[in-house]
C-alpha cells in the first residue's frame, strides 16, 4: 500500500483495479493481479505487431476478490495490450485502463480516457549507452543563441518569395512568424560561448537544424551535407566538435528526414540547381516525392507546398540510411546522436533501418524520437533511445507552474509514464519543460521565479536526461512559439538566476542517487499541496520535497537517524530518531542528503 498504489486507488474509486506490471524484458514472466472483483475475470491480450491474440482465465487468490494469472510475454519487442472480460450472470463491459488525458502540442488536465492496459517488451541488450543515463542536454536554436562571426549575418537573399528581415540582436520574433527574420546567431558564436555552457554544467548540446536552408528555423532542409552559410562553414562545425568534445560536451543534431524544401537541390522548385524533381518527370528526384498531378499538385508537410514530403522509396532510405547516407555521414563527422523531427511522420520501419545504420557506424550513439504522445512504442530497442518527453512537460508544468495538478494526479500520470519506459531507457529520455516549440517556463509560470527554480529542481531530481532550452537559466520569456525563440540576452543576463542554475545543476552531478537512481514516491499531500520522493543509488539517498502551494508546508520523511542537510538551500534538517521533519517555504523545495 505505497502512496502511489493509494493514489492511483483514489483517482479510481469505482469497480474492479488492476495496475499493469510496468516494462519488461523479452521473453518475461510476469503476473497479472486484478482486484475488487466478484466474479472470475478473463484477459484478453494482443501481440500489437504480430496482431496476434490469446485469451486465459485468471485464478482465485487466498484473498476475495482478487484474481491472479501468469504470463510469458513475447520474444521478439513489441506492445502487448490486454483487457478483461467477467464471468458475470449479465453481460459487463471490459475492464480497460483509465488513463489522464495528457495532451499534444498543449497540455490537458482534468479529462480522462479507456485505454486496454499495456505492457511494453523491450530488448535489454539494446538499450540506451551508458553515457545518456541522466545526462543534462542544452538546447541551441542557433539563430538566436550567439553571434559570433557577423560577415555572414546577410546571405539570405530570399524566403519563399518574401525578403529576408535582418534584426537587430534582441529585437522581437516576427508574428506571425514567415521564418524570414534573421538575427545573426551561428556556429562561431556557440564556439565562443562553449565554456558559459560547460561552466553551467551540461554535458551534451541539442541543436535545432544547422544545415542549409532557406528559413531561420532550418526545417527545410535544401543540402544535408552542407553547413548552412548564415551559420559557418563545415570546417567551423568541425572546430565546433573539437571544442565541445574537448570540454566533454556531447554533440546532438536535428534530423529532419520526412521533408525538404521546396528549394532544395532535391526538388528544385525555382530550377536553381537544375535537375530537380520539379523540373522533370526524368529527375532522378522524381521519384522522392508524391505527385499528384506533375508538377503542381504534390504532398507537403501538413500541406504546405514549400515542404515536400518525401516518398520512402528505396533511393530515399539509401540517402538517409545508406552506408554513404546522411545519418552515416555526420556521425562519422563525430557527432554524438540525432534528434529525429516528426518522427510521427515516417513508418516505424525506417526507423528500424535508420537504428540499424546508426549501431553500425557510431555504436552508443543517443538517438531520439519527437513524438508529442505517448512514444512507448519508440522504445523497445530497435528504433529510437529517447523521446521529447512532453508528458513529463504537461507533468511538471501542471503541478509546480500553473497549479492545474494535485499532487495525486502528477504522482499517478508519472506512475503511468514509468510504467511504459523500459527502465534502462528511463533516465535517458529527454525531459525538457520548455523548448523551440513551446511557450518559455518562466512565461507558464507568470512571471514567477520561485516556480522557475521548483521546476528545475523537480526535472533535475526526476529519472531522465533534463534538457534546458537555451536562455531559461537567465528567465527569458516568451510565448508560444515564435516568441520563444528570441535572442539570448548576452547584455542584461540574469547572473543571480543563472547562479541558482548553476548550483543545483553542479549539485545533482555531485549526487550520483539524482542522476542514476531508482524512484519512489513517499508523500503525496493534496491537502498541502506536497510532494517527495526518494532517489536511491548504491545504498546512497536523496529525499526531494516539492511545496507547490502558496503556504508554507511541513513534511515529514523516514530516513533512518544521523543528521541531513537540504543541500539546495543550504541548511540542516531536523531529524528525531528516524523521523526528518522539514518546513518547507511556500513555492519552494529541498534536497535532503545525509551530512
């Protein structure tokens, strides 16, 4: 009876329960224990790639009303889901699994859904490498971060048909956004800042698109193999790797292989480059994408003419998955993993082969899927490492920066997210609380900066690789999304922010329990709005307490006796045999490490 498991009853109340075992190894045993039941239940499972199905009763237990069965789960990755059906004198609807509604590219709070209960099958010798495991990433959309070298801050000359707007440094984003207004950011710059960035204490950088393109984003790509000028030259990049690499920072780069530009050598809309699919039906590009009618009426991304899709014929997969193909390529660079853009918008099986191409040239690399939903399916070992983890966003957001979640709901939609990750995968998946698509945290938050430092201290403290959106750690504000890309503001930083950054990001790699432990929840207070949990590594614990209220809260944890200090704030904890009782300052929280 853990708090969770009572948290998850209470959100519950009405009916049979069941909890699904959470993430397993290929070829598992595992048991399935249902409650609260007065009639005998049958399961009813289906293998979700094999679209095979089985049925089997589950037996009575020395306890009423609880039923247990045992399975073996398949040997090969995939997502079992399952439901039972009663044996009762009138027909009943399955038992499906409640679940909150998390959101997509917005967060939903207060609404819920049936879903058949799942078990995800992983492959254990296919799991994320070692140096992923609760790394802290830094994310760079690189117009905007530094300018470094301004001879190349005008070589656009055109986007889609609109003239480039050159800014100065600071102004505001375009709204709405065209993707024409540039402001000068590049590789040199980031080379230049590499120490603020190794100083703040990450360990790998993700950055948006960086090559050729004819917006500021880069979505759109018209060479992969070519560094976009706006931002340097390969032999700038390559610095870029030496440097980072020798200031051990990781190098993570932005794959956008479901659609190019319209612009691009591939498609070639303006005939620029000669040869393109939009020329001729004799292209040898013409088959990479769908046309309808040739040469106007063809497949965009989400519709848009400047974004052709790609067709995920043979030529294509070789120019992304080849030997000699675009992931190879910049790996072999010395790049250190890949962001995937719209997975979504690709089939799994690419990303089978894109996995495969991956192993092959750069093993260990850090692979990662953006898939705003529910990515379980990502992470069985043959496609991606990681997710965008934005229903650990919604999460953390919904309970610290806009008080829309108790601490039930945040603890139970965690639960279920922990129940879905391989728990090898866990502390590699990429747990931001803001990005290039988002609206800024300090913006969620109102302007708040007590809410701010909660919401770092919970990402830093919580299973996973926590991934800070450039400017966050000097309170950069912006909403959804352009106006979160504004300039970072190197003339009027925020150095005491920064400086709380700086400590609690330096003071988890200090604590090996907050990068690599195991998680357990141990108070979940609706009433105070309190919530903490243990992280456990090697005998060694770290208490973490969250007071998501306007009042100050006291909490109360089991911790064995000796003294212990809130390494956060920097003070000592009372403790009384082997109860430490703790007040907990309003919109505040706390590290307990045994002194």
């Amino acid at each position: 009876m853990n708090p969770s498991y009572q948290a998850a009853r209470k959100l519950r109340p009405e009916g049979a329960f069941h909890l699904p075992p959470t993430a397993q190894p290929l070829g598992a045993i595992v048991d399935l224990i249902l409650e609260d039941s007065e009639y005998q239940p049958e399961v009813y499972l289906t293998d979700t790639r094999r679209e095979l199905s089985w049925h089997l009763l589950l037996d009575a237990t020395e306890t009423p009303g609880t039923w247990r069965a045992q399975i073996k789960l398949p040997s090969e990755p995939t997502i079992v889901t399952y439901m039972f059906q009663f044996h009762a004198p009138q027909p009943t609807p399955p038992l499906l699994e409640i679940r909150q509604i998390e959101g997509r590219n917005t967060a939903i709070y207060g609404e819920w859904t049936q879903l058949p209960f799942k078990i995800a099958v992983y492959d254990p010798l296919a799991m994320p490498a070692d140096w992923t495991q609760g790394m802290v990433i830094y994310q760079i959309f690189p117009d905007r971060f530094a300018n470094g070298d301004p001879s190349t801050d005008h070589l656009m000359k055109g986007v889609y048909g609109h003239e480039p707007h050159f800014h100065q440094w600071g102004d505001r984003p375009e709204h709405p956004p065209l993707g024409r207004d540039f402001y000068g950011g590049d590789l040199r710059g980031v080379i230049q800042k590499l120490d603020y960035i190794a100083e703040l204490g990450i360990d790998t950088i993700y950055f948006t698109p960086i090559f050729d393109a004819p917006t500021n984003h880069r979505y759109d790509a018209i060479d992969y193999f070519k560094i976009d000028p706006m931002l340097g030259t390969l032999d700038d990049f390559r610095e870029l790797l030496s440097e980072a690499h020798g200031r051990d920072l990781k190098i993570v780069l932005d794959a956008v292989f479901n659609h190019c530009s319209s612009d691009s050598l591939y498609f070639d809309i303006t005939d620029k480059f000669g040869g393109g699919a939009y020329a001729s039906k004799q292209s040898p590009y013409y088959r990479w994408f769908d046309f309808e009618e040739h040469p106007t009426k063809y497949r965009g991304w989400i519709g848009l003419g400047f974004m052709p899709e790609f067709v995920e014929c043979p030529e294509v997969e070789e120019f992304f998955c080849g030997p000699e193909g675009v992931t190879a390529y910049w790996l072999r660079a010395g790049i250190d993993g890949w962001r995937c853009d719209v997975a979504f918008d690709n089939s799994d099986e690419f990303w089978r082969r894109f996995r495969k191409r991956v192993e092959q040239t750069r093993p260990g690399a850090y692979t990662v899927s953006e898939l705003w939903l529910d990515s379980t399916h990502y992470l069985l070992g043959d496609t991606f490492n990681a997710t965008m983890n934005y229903r650990f966003t919604w999460a953390a957001r919904g309970f610290l920066a806009e008080d829309m979640l108790t601490p039930s709901e945040v603890d139970d939609r965690l639960a279920v997210l922990r129940r879905d990750t391989p728990p090898p995968a866990l502390k590699a998946q990429m747990n931001q609380v803001d990005s290039h698509d988002s609206n800024r945290i300090l913006t969620v938050a109102g302007g708040d900066v007590r809410r701010v430092k909660q919401v770092l201290a919970f990402q830093l403290s919580y299973p996973g690789a926590p991934m800070i959106y450039y400017g966050g750690e000097t309170g950069l504000e912006g909403d959804y999304a352009e106006d979160g890309r504004r300039c970072m503001p190197w003339d009027n930083l925020n150095h005491e922010l920064i400086g709380d950054f700086k400590h609690a990001i330096h003071t988890r790699r200090d604590l090996a329990p907050l990068r690599y432990g195991d998680f357990e929840a141990l108070v979940i207070d609706d009433a105070q709005r309190v919530y903490a949990f243990a992280r456990t590594y090697q005998g060694e614990t770290v208490y973490c307490a969250f007071n998501a209220s306007d009042a100050a809260a006291t909490v109360a944890l089991t911790v064995g006796g000796g003294a212990w200090t809130d390494v956060l704030n920097g003070t000592p904890a009372t403790v009384s045999g082997d109860q430490l009782t703790a007040q907990i300052a309003p919109r505040s929280c706390a590290w307990f490490v045994k002194a």
